[in-house]
C-alpha cells in the first residue's frame, strides 16, 4: 500500500468514528514512513495506535525513538 493509500484510509477511518488504527500485515517496520503513518494516526485523533510487528527494527535504537516521537 503506498503512503497516499494508508492516509486514505486512515482518514476513512477517523471521519467514520475509529478511535483506534492498527498497523500490521507483512512487515510494517519495513516501510520507512512507518513513524510518519503513525504521527498522522495520532494527528488525527486516533486514541489508540498499535504496531504487529515481529520487533526485528525495533533493536535499531533511532528508529524505535522515531516511533516513540511520532506517538507510538
């Protein structure tokens, strides 16, 4: 899914009355706009924001704090 795509459908959701935006299927820590889809969930008002991922990236200490920073 591209970038344009997943703000698409975070922003369906929010308009709709989703509180909460999960972000899994395959690998999300692949996608290096993953802190960027994530600070746009929180500008939204999504309450909740929730990564499925196997944590492989997460052991990258700058990109961990990325997540962090964008409200994960």
């Amino acid at each position: 899914m591209s970038a344009e795509q997943a703000h698409g459908w975070l922003t369906w959701g929010r308009a709709r009355g989703a509180t909460g935006a999960w972000l899994g299927g395959g690998e999300p820590t692949l996608r290096s706009d993953l802190p960027t889809l994530v600070r746009a969930a929180r500008r939204l008002g999504y309450e909740d924001v929730v990564v499925q991922t196997n944590g492989l990236r997460l052991s990258y200490a700058a990109y961990a704090d990325a997540l962090v920073r964008a409200g994960l």
